[in-house]
C-alpha cells in the first residue's frame, strides 16, 4: 500500500466548486440488498492477526485452520504466509494482540495412522500436511481447503455452540481423523483427558494455562459414520489399555473405511463447564441438522446482521466495508451454555435470562466497536453489558478488563468496560440494570488491587488523593489520562440516573488530566509522587515507553476526548493547539508502517485524533485525514489490515468513517463528521427506522464537504446526534474536490460549544489530598550515621513522622529538621495542610549494612554456584546498594534456577554481626519460589565455621501474586570476620506447579549486614 504524506497548508479556496455528495431519503421499501462481498482472507497476512475459518456472528465457536504459535505471528492461528496447516481448531481470537486459545484440533488423514504433530519444517514426521492458497475458499459460515498431502478436502461450518467438518476422503480403507486436545495458541497444557463413548462419539477435555489464565474446554465429538478402528494413544505412541484415559498428552484417532461412505461428518460440541453442558449444546443446536442446513442457517445469521447496512460503492470498497463490518460483528463471544451455565475465573455460575459473553478487548473496543452496535444491534450491546455487569454482581470478580475465556488478563490500562456501560446508559439501550451497571462502573474506579503485573501496580489509591498516578508505577500517564476520562463517563451516567452526589465526585476527577500537562513540553508528562517532572527527552522512546503503554505519548498527550476544548487551552489557544496538531501529523519519527507523522492507527488512544481538527474550526484536515488513513490503511489484500484488527475495533473504524461520522467521544451523544467514502448507505435501524445516504460525484478526489443538510434543513455544524439517527432521515452532504473553509467553523457550533459540562480553562495542578512528605537526599542502604531530609510540595503543609513503625499521626513528631538515623530503621511520614485532606502515608526502610561502608569494603572470597540470571554482573551486585523493583527482567536480581546461592564473604575486620538481612522475588507464574532455608556460619579464621543463625521459610501451597519479600536472620552475639550464607533454592517444583518436577527458580536481590557499633 502507498503511503502517502500528509501535506499541511492546503490552500483555502474562496468560491469552492459545487460538486455535490447528496444523501436522499428512501420514502418507499428498500429494493433489495446489493450484493454483499466478505473475504474473510482479509487481516490475515502481515499484522491483522484475523482467521478465515467458519464462525457465527459472535459466536463460541471459531473453527479455522490452526498452528502452532510462533512469536509476532499466528496469533489467530493462521497466517497466510503459511504452507502447512497442523489441523483445525474450534477456538481462536480474531486480531488479537496477544495469542490464546486453539482448543480441541481435529486433523484428517489417510494411511498409517501418526498422532505426532511435529512441526513445520519436518511435515512428514507429523499428521500436517501441505496446503495451496489456491484450494482455499472462506465465506460467512463457511471455509474449505484441499491437503495437499493426503488428498482431502475439508468444509467447515459452525452454530454458536457446534463447529461441524465434513471430509471428503479419497478412495481408501484407511481414512483417518486424528483428534488432538494438546494443541494450543501460545498456551500451556496441564492435561488432556479422551472417552471413546461409543463406535460413533468421542469425549473429552483440555485443561491448560496461559493469558486466559487457568481454564477447562469440554467437547463431545459425534461422527456421521461407525469407526472401523479408534485408539487412544499416550505420549503419542503408548496405547491406553482402557477406553477413557488422562493425561498431559494424550490423543485419539479414528478410522474409516472411505470406500463405503464419503464424504464424513463431524459435529464438535464444546462446553467450558462440562461434558453436560457440551452434549446440551450439541441437542440443542446440530444433532439433528446436516452440514449443509448449518451452513445455510449460518449464511442467514451472517445477512441478518450485515444486511443492516447497505452500501453501494465501488467493488474494492464495499468489500471492505462488509468485510469490516463482518469482522467487527465476531465478538465478544458467547460463553454461556444453552443451560445457561458458565465458568469466571474457575467458578461455574447460572444465568437464567440472557446470555453470557467473553473475550472482551475492552481497552479498545469501547472506541468504536461498542457505539457501533449502540446504533446497528442495541439489544444485543445491551445484553453484552449485562454480561459484563454480571462479572461484579454475580461472579464478584469486578467488570472484565480484557477477559479471554473467561479469565481477567487484567491486559492494558484503566477500567475500560466503564465507557461502554456508561455510553450504553447514555444512548437508553433497553433492559440494563443501571443501578447494578452503576456499582459496578464504581467498584472497578475505586479497586487499587486490580493490576497486570507486566503494567505494574494500577496507581489508584494515589489518583484518587494526589490526583495523579506517580511515575513510579510503569505507564503511569497512560493509566490516569483513561482513568480520568473513564470518571467522566461515570459523572455522565449518573447524572443521567438522578444522582448528583456520585456525578459530582467523578466530574472532579475527570479533570484530573491536568496534573499531568507540562507547559515547558507542551505534552502530558510523567510526575514523580513528590510533584516534579520525571528528566527524560523526547527522543529516548524507551524512556518515554515507561510512561506510555500501547499508544505513544503523542497519542496520550490528545486522550482527553471529554475535555478538547480545555486541551486547546492548555495548549495556548486556537492558533497554537492547530499548530500542535499539524506538528504531531506531520513530522515523522521513524519509517514505520501505519503512521501519518506521529500518528500510530493501530494505536488505539490515537484513533480520534484525526477528528480534534474538527474542534480546532478546521474541518477540511480531518477530512483529508480520514480518506488517507482508508485509503492507505485499508486494502482488499490478505495484508489488508496495516495492524492487529483488536476484536474489531479497527474494523469498527472503517465502518464509521465509511458512512462519513466517528464516535469520538463514546458517552457522549455525538458522532463528529468525517469524509463520507460510499455511494449509498442505508442504516436498518430499530422499530423498521432507516437511516438513507447516497452520495453522488463521490471519489477520492471529491473528499472535502462544502455543506451539510439534515431532513432538508442546512447543517452549518460538523457532528449528527444519536438521536437524529435513530429518528431515520436523510443526510445530505455536498461534497468538492477543495476545502471549504468556511463552513462549521463557528465558534458557537463546534462540538464542545455547548456542552454543560465542559473543563473551560482548568489547569494544574488539581490534587485531592496534600503531596506526601518524601526523602530528599538519603539514602536507603547506609553505615554510620544517615541523615533523613523530608519535604511536601504542597505548600505550609505539616510533616509528622515516627520510626516506631505505627501509622503516623497529628500526635506524632513534627519534622522541623533532618532526622538522624544510625541503625535499620522504618520512617512513617504524613503531611497535612489546612485546605486539603492528610497526604499519603510516606514509609521507606533504611537498611544499616557494613556493605556500605566506604574505607573497608567486603570481599566476595568465593561463589560456589554461578546465577543462571545476571551472571553478566557477578554476585558482587548483591552488594552494589542498588534495590530491584517488582520484575524478574530487572537486571538487579541475580538468579539461580535449581541452584542455592552459596557465598563466602570477607568483613575485613572482625564484626559483631547483629543480623543479616536480604530481599527476595516471588512470582510463582514465573517458577521463582521462595528459598527454602537461610543459613549463616561465620569463621575468624576462614577454616574453622560456627552457625551464627538460619530461617526455614514456608513453601507456597498454590499461586501467589508478584511481590517482594524482606527477610532478616538475627544473629548471635559472636566475633566473625568471614560469613558463610547459603540460601537453599526451594528444589523441584510441587506437583500443584503446572511445571511440576522441573527446578525452581531463586531470585536474590540485595545482602545487607548489620553490626553493633
């Protein structure tokens, strides 16, 4: 695809031609749909990370060729650079960004039967087999492929709950069906259980971990004909010696005789909460239904939903229009059984009354997927909202925050499902529970303990005080320019629901984003806890990505979608926020795919950036904006797609901007306008209501609107309500080769003009609480004496603070100069302020070591076993002062997998030892374990060694979060100048461990040493 330059300084025209784009009402029926044209292979090559197999509008079951994961591709399970498919799997996630599922892969093959799967590049040692793009055809419902190999040809459709094969063999007795539950996207298979129920029906299950976190898949297999031969074999080549086996790996095959009955059908049912719920599933909606009624069923559910919308355009863009608005209809997926049963985080629950949902990208869906189906599927958005409040009333696990199969990943920043609930309250979708959806939108702004630990601790004990999250946490402006917007969509569901006390507690915080401006910058920056701008230059992207996470600071710096009018003032005004936009879009950092300037489109925070111009009186850039990004983003090939389609949000996008209107601001009740790219669009809506747009002289050149009518009354302002939407009309716009400068571009008119509820002018700093008190010089491992300086950047704030260890309080000592510490010591600080509430608590331990004695260091005599992990720095980094933080990739731990930590140390001089203290990880995802046992023996004359003092540490019984843990072992009173520490790796792995057997792994960070003086 071209990628061509966005040019800036397009020249106003004072007379534009009249060229018109005229949108005309519909008074009769609708004469019958154009012709749809989906390809599914769309998304498939290069970074899209689609599937083409055979699925129902969002449906449980994705039934597409699968293979093994390898990094940055086959996320999906497929890519289209492939030249071997391994089998077909029934689950798989649609431009995802991160890779999971795969579940219960069907293989056919003829000949000697060989269940290995091998790999790619020795296809003959495997059941795999080569395959031609050529052979391949994928529609709605329905996909189809030759192997090569074994000369079959494979069909494949699905119902909700069903997928369903049919083979068609070649002429021979030994027509086989390898059924595989091992197989896995980026997973780990803990274990795998098959029943040969009968000569016709299979059962089974995979239980596996991975970012769907810990998970069952149950299915039941019924095949059209009676097997001639079926095995079950374990660890591909033990034969079970009964009929129902379990296992890590264990696998089956079937076999027929293809010369009585071709082709062979196959219909997999699956359940994730049991063979019951599998088999209900299967009665329910294929037991008694060929391949072809099903396929035919799933082609009709497929018009049903794309039918909403017709479009008339030229071939290559309607077929990215159905294309993308089939893609945008996959998910979320549904969950539920036809029982209503279904399983959250291990826990199986019972939905009476509607059904249940998962796989929720909701960081970036509530952008555009979600208001698209506000206006084309409003019950059905309604329905997956109740699904998601049902995760804080009924699962109690809070809203989902990228839920895969039923797990949080907790994947991302903010609390993303909040915008789409608020929007769907907003936008009176029918049959929400709003006060739950209220709790529930409240519970998850207010929960600190949610986190992903790769994002690090979510910050919000401290933007709900200090009004900001410290960059001390990773991604730190990230996560409060979401949390701030996300608060606004709360203010505005409650106002809509009466309750002024809540709405008035998240307006304030929705304004928190100022905190965050840097005027020096003229970006928003990351500030530390104590209020100061964090040292880093723009041109260090590895810098700044700690600050910014999935988006970039430019991105970020424009995230306030609630607030563009106050974004213009901080910036300096009209003039200077035009010229920071012009900046952003065109001066180009690097040769990256899919960017204008600075502006990522697969960034999901940057996605309504096009649109600020439209709020800045200079519609015709955005305009000129959009037809670039669909034009050079957007292609009809396989590498269609210039990044992951993310659960359809970058669908939803094309969508929109395809009709000429964008959400920019979901919880609002406006669609910003855009450059409409269709003929003709009709929008089948609620109650028989159509929406009708036909354009006339529309090309890639006519791009710009000169004027706008609605129902025949001239628009002279650049957005549509929802609900003149939903009211049905037409939309007529004139469009024209230039841009017409003049229209929409009156300040009473913009989109922010009215609005009751705009920031204005606010400005920083907007905190809650006082700063707290923090530490200006000190340092944290120390000999002698150290002297403790503290300070609040709220000012004629009141610092108390103790070295008992208690909370501190107003009672407690007043800190008017520097604090003299000479041994291991906790400080616990508050500062307090007449105007604002008590800061947060400020702790930090100082730690007393002889490491940090300067005249005298210790000496690393001998380390017996070598670190698997830091080994580039040696184990004298024990001893360099310098702390970790939460992540084993810190290159301060030093680790030992199946190892102990063995060290002799040399004091120098004969010490007194009073304790020896250190810091360990524990993350058990990880395999790192606590140690199993602490032990310290101390010499005088390096020869002769008594035990001064050991610990014995309990082992975990199951998974534990990330955390550090500080251990001392207190000494006896005894003369040593050589220390003797072993710290004992926990040994094997417990057979709880999904890694069982294998070494565990110690983490290590600082050794410190006290001694009495």
């Amino acid at each position: 695809m071209l990628k061509k330059p966005f040019v800036a300084g397009i020249p106003a025209i004072g007379i534009a031609p009249a060229i018109t784009f005229v949108v005309i009402l519909l008074t009769s029926a609708c004469s019958s749909p154009p012709e749809r044209s989906v390809d599914p292979f769309i998304g498939t090559d290069a970074d899209g990370r689609t599937f083409p197999g055979a699925t129902v509008p969002f449906g449980m079951i994705q039934l597409s060729p699968s293979n093994d994961y390898q990094k940055g591709h086959r996320f999906s399970g497929y890519h289209y650079q492939d030249k071997i498919i391994k089998g077909f799997a029934h689950t798989h996630l649609s431009g995802a960004n991160g890779a999971a599922l795969g579940d219960i892969l069907l293989m056919p093959t003829v000949g000697e039967v060989d269940v290995r799967h091998g790999t790619d590049e020795d296809v003959m040692k495997s059941y795999r087999s080569e395959f031609r793009h050529r052979t391949e055809r994928a529609a709605e419902g329905y996909y189809k492929v030759a192997l090569d190999r074994y000369d079959i040809d494979v069909e494949l459709t699905a119902t909700e709950r069903v997928g369903l094969h049919r083979y068609t063999f070649p002429d021979t007795t030994q027509a086989n069906i390898i059924i595989d539950p091992t197989h896995h996207i980026n997973e780990e298979v803990l274990e795998t259980r098959i029943n040969l129920v009968s000569n016709q029906e299979i059962r089974g299950f995979k239980y596996s971990k991975g970012r769907s976190g810990r998970r069952y898949v149950f299915f039941v297999a019924t095949f059209s004909e009676p097997f001639s031969r079926s095995d079950i074999l374990i660890r591909d080549s033990i034969p079970a010696l009964t009929s129902d086996e379990s296992g890590k790996n264990v696998k089956a095959f079937v076999t027929f005789d293809a010369k009585k009955s071709r082709p062979i059908e196959v219909k997999v049912a699956l359940s994730f909460v049991s063979y019951r719920g599998a088999l209900k599933n299967l009665e329910a909606e294929a037991e008694a239904k060929t391949f072809d009624e099903v396929r035919e069923e799933a082609r009709q559910k497929w018009a049903n939903v794309l039918d909403q919308i017709e479009v008339e355009s030229s071939d290559k863009a309607r077929k990215l229009f159905y294309t993308s608005l089939y893609r945008a209809s996959m998910g979320p997926n549904v969950f539920s059984d036809v029982d209503g049963r279904y399983r959250i985080e291990g826990k199986v629950f019972r939905s009476k009354n509607q059904l249940q949902y998962t796989n929720y990208s909701t960081w970036n869906t509530f952008r555009a997927l979600h208001p698209l189906f506000n206006l084309t599927m409003p019950q059905r958005n309604a329905d997956i909202v109740n699904s998601m409040v049902s995760r804080y009333s009924q699962a109690k696990v809070g809203l989902p925050n990228y839920e895969i199969s039923g797990s949080q990943s907790n994947a991302r920043v903010g609390d993303n499902a909040v915008p789409i609930i608020a929007d769907a309250i907003i936008k009176d979708l029918p049959g929400i529970d709003q006060k739950n959806a209220l709790k529930a939108m409240i519970h998850a702004a207010n929960n600190d303990r949610r986190s992903r630990t790769i994002y690090g601790y979510n910050g919000l004990n401290y933007y709900t005080t200090i009004g900001y999250v410290p960059a001390q946490f990773n991604y730190s402006v990230s996560k409060a320019m979401e949390y701030a917007y996300h608060d606004w969509c709360i203010y505005k569901a409650a106002s809509k629901m009466g309750k002024d006390r809540v709405a008035n507690e998240f307006w304030q915080r929705s304004k928190t984003f100022v905190n965050y401006f840097n005027e020096n910058k003229a970006y928003f920056w990351p500030k530390t806890v104590e209020g100061k701008w964090v040292d880093i230059e723009m041109a260090d992207w590895e810098k700044l990505f700690e600050h910014y996470i999935s988006g970039n600071i430019w991105g970020y710096s424009a995230f306030m979608p609630h607030a563009i009018k106050n974004l213009e003032y901080l910036l300096g005004g009209r003039e200077d926020f035009i010229a920071w936009l012009d900046d952003i879009f065109q001066v180009r950092p690097d040769d990256e795919a899919g960017y204008i300037g600075r502006y990522g489109h697969g960034h999901g925070p940057s996605l309504q950036m096009p649109y600020l111009y439209v709020f800045a009186a200079q519609p015709w850039k955005t305009q000129s904006l959009v037809r670039q990004i669909m034009n050079d983003f957007y292609d009809d090939s396989p590498a269609g797609l210039i990044s992951s389609d993310d659960y359809g949000q970058l669908s939803a996008w094309y969508v929109f901007n395809s009709l000429g209107f964008y959400p920019v601001c979901p919880g609002d009740n406006k669609y910003i306008f855009g450059s409409p790219s269709v003929k003709k669009a009709v929008l089948h809506l609620a109650d028989s209501v159509q929406f009708v747009i036909l354009a006339e002289n529309n090309s890639n050149q006519n791009r710009f609107v000169q004027s706008v009518s609605l129902n025949g009354e001239i628009l002279n302002r650049a957005y549509l309500y929802h609900d003149e939407i939903l009211a049905g009309g037409e939309l007529i716009f004139e469009m024209g080769p230039s841009p017409n400068t003049t229209w929409a571009t009156d300040e009473a008119l913009l989109p922010d003009a009215k609005a009751a509820d705009k920031h204005h002018n606010e400005k920083g700093p907007l905190n809650f609480s006082t700063l707290p008190p923090y530490e200006r010089l000190g340092k944290t491992i120390f000999f002698g004496k150290q002297h403790i300086q503290l300070q609040s950047q709220t000012p004629d704030s009141d610092i108390r603070y103790n070295l008992s260890g208690k909370r501190p309080t107003r009672k407690d000592t007043e800190y008017q100069k520097p604090i003299e510490i000479d041994r291991t010591t906790v400080l616990k600080a508050v500062a307090y302020s007449d105007s604002l509430p008590r800061s947060p608590i400020y702790r930090k331990q100082y730690f007393h070591s002889v490491t940090a004695r300067k005249r005298t260091p210790i000496r690393v005599l001998e380390n017996i076993n070598a670190p698997a992990y830091g080994a580039e720095r040696s184990v004298r980094q024990l001893f360099d002062l310098q702390l970790a933080e939460k992540y084993a990739a810190d290159i301060a731990w030093m680790g030992w997998e199946g190892n102990d930590l063995d060290v002799l140390l040399d004091l120098r001089k004969k010490e007194k030892i009073k304790s020896v203290t250190f810091r360990y990880l524990v993350d058990t995802d990880e395999a790192i374990f606590p140690p199993r046992s602490v032990t310290i023996k101390g010499s005088i004359d390096q020869e002769n060694f008594v035990r001064l003092g050991s610990r014995f540490d309990k082992q975990p019984k199951g998974d534990m979060d990330r955390e550090i843990r500080t251990v001392t072992v207190t000494i006896k009173p005894r003369q040593s100048r050589y220390l003797h520490i072993v710290i004992k790796n926990a040994g094997d792995l417990p057979a709880w461990h999904s890694d069982r057997g294998n070494p565990a792994k110690l983490f290590i960070d600082e050794v410190m040493i006290d001694v009495y003086q």
